[in-house]
C-alpha cells in the first residue's frame, strides 16, 4: 500500500471510559493489522482524552494519540475535521475507521474530501485482499450487500455500523505507548459553536448494548401501548426501541429511536410490534439475530424479514406473552 502503513481507528469515550464502538473497532483493526503485520493507532479527542488511553492498549492498540487541547473539548465539526486530517497526514495510515456515530457521519466524508481519501459509509465487514481492502456496506434499504474495493496510494476512511466488528478480550499485560498531541487550531476558523447541551433521557439498558429489544411502532395508536412494550422488555431484561413515528408524535423520546435516521441495533433477540416494516427503519435492526413480528397486518412488510411472525393486535397478543413470562416454571 505504498507509503501508507497501519490502521488508525478514532475512539469515542464516556466518562472517561472506551465507548463499546470503540473498543470494537479496535478489535477489527487488530485482526486486520495482525494479517498485514502492521501497527493499530488510536485517537482520543477531548477535555480527558489521556483517561482511556490505557484502555485503547488493552483492547488492542499500540499506540495512543490523545488530543486534550481546550479547543477539542467540545464536538465541532471543523477543529475535529482538522485534527484528524491532520493526524493522518502524521503518521499515514492506510485505513482510518470510525464509528457510524453521529460523530463518524459528520466527521469522516469531511476528512476524507480534505485528503482525497477513498470513503465508505456505514460498513458491516472490512477485508484484506491482494493489498487492498474490500468494504461491504449494506444498499437498497438492506436488501442487498455492496462490496467496494479501496484504490491503492490513498488513505481508505471507513465509518463502521455498531456490533459489526468483535472486540478483543482484553489483556491487562499489553505493552503501548500514549503520545499526548499538541496539535494548533485556530478557533477563529469554526462556523458553529455549541450554544446549549441538554443530556436525553435515558432508562436501562442502553440500545447499542442491549442483547433483547421490544420496539413499538406507529401501530400502537399512541404511548399508552409502550407501557405493555416497556413491561415486555422488563420481564426480558432488553431495552425499548421505537420507530420513527413514535418520536414524531411525541409518544417517546428521539434516543429511542431506531433506524437509518436513530440507533442501528444487533441484539440476538428483536420484537417488533406494532411496526409496519419501512426500509429506513429495517436499515437499523436488520443484523438482529432473531426478528420476532407481532402485527394485525398480514402484509406488513416485516414479516419479510422476521424470523417468527404472529398475526394479531398487539392489545390481545402482549398480555397473554407477558402473562406467560411472568408465570414461574416448574
């Protein structure tokens, strides 16, 4: 791949803490950097960048680059476009990934334009092939799969959809280096500047980690049938999701939401009630491992791509399930 070399993944944290996305995107680029026998650099951005740095060498990088000047402290598109562009002019690698958050969505056609990179939304898998990466990328609302290949003497920028990639079991003995940056940008260049930060409420299990998910849709006829939904995912320790028109009418917050425009979600187990199957919602629980549909429409287009579906009214099929849950084994 000429003269660029080694995967650099750029990492997310909470709390001072790895975000799960991060900690799997450091274990796709450890494999794949392992077959080309290269190095994984990793790069924190933001007021306590340096916290999770010993995480980063734990869940498989070598290196860490952890950017703590005042001016990253808070999100913005143009000093982060920067310092990234910036980092991978530094050290050249040949594969910059990035998580399908609302981060990597904003920040990685950005980085890529600024260094006539090779780009490739939301992935579900990356390969090495003859010196170049293959990415495959879900098209045509989910229905097919897209294999792109990168072209060689370029950086290759990937954003990766959340559960695609597996982390590696940590190991507490890996040896690494922390690098603190000092990277100069003047404020002066940012068009928009965060005026208001306001946390979304937020119960459980969180969406992105959640193994069950009972999500409710526009069929429910109003909140009132999230609270059966909410019962539901209790007896099952999941979480509540929610298509996009529960949010536009108010019945539950946006962080529930689900889809191309909410959260992509791959839990082993999906109930999908009251839910008529559009493809931007599909886009987002589609690499569910199981998909179980409850709907009273017998052509819902869920039952398309559901596992097991039950035809009926969500009002008489979820009580008798909850009834049954909540019934002790014997």
């Amino acid at each position: 791949m000429g003269e660029y070399k080694g995967i650099l993944v750029v990492g997310e944290y909470e709390e001072e803490k790895l975000a799960s996305t991060g900690k799997e995107l450091l274990g796709g680029a450890r494999r794949l950097a392992d077959q080309m026998k290269q190095e994984v650099s990793l790069l924190l951005v933001g007021e306590k960048a340096s916290s999770p740095a010993r995480q980063g060498i734990v869940f498989g990088a070598d290196k860490v680059y952890a950017a703590e000047d005042p001016v990253f402290a808070e999100f913005n598109s143009e000093s982060y476009t920067f310092l990234i562009s910036e980092v991978c002019q530094k050290i050249r690698p040949s594969l910059c990934l990035m998580g399908q958050t609302d981060l990597g969505r904003d920040v990685a056609p950005r980085v890529a334009a600024r260094l006539g990179a090779g780009l490739c939304m939301d992935c579900v898998e990356v390969k090495i092939d003859s010196g170049h990466f293959l990415q495959t990328r879900p098209v045509y609302g989910g229905k097919a799969m897209a294999v792109m290949a990168s072209s060689p003497g370029q950086i290759q920028i990937n954003t990766i959809r959340a559960k695609s990639m597996v982390p590696l079991v940590p190991q507490e003995e890996r040896k690494g280096e922390t690098i603190n940056l000092s990277v100069g940008f003047n404020p002066s260049l940012m068009k928009t500047k965060l005026t208001n930060r306001r946390r979304l409420p937020a119960e459980g299990i969180k969406l992105e980690e959640a193994r069950v998910i009972v999500a409710g849709g526009g069929g429910l006829g109003g909140p009132e049938g999230f609270e059966m939904i909410k019962e539901l995912a209790l007896l099952l320790r999941g979480a509540v999701g929610a298509t996009r028109v529960p949010v536009d009418e108010k019945w539950v917050p946006l962080s529930m939401e689900i889809g191309q425009t909410g959260k992509i979600v791959s839990p082993d187990l999906y109930i999908a009630v009251g839910i008529s199957g559009a493809a931007q919602h599909i886009t987002g629980c589609l690499n569910s491992k199981k998909i179980v549909a409850i709907n009273k429409d017998p052509d819902a287009n869920i039952f398309k791509i559901s596992d097991l579906g039950l035809v009926a009214d969500y009002r008489v099929a979820l009580p008798v399930l909850i009834e049954k849950l909540k019934t002790p084994l014997h």
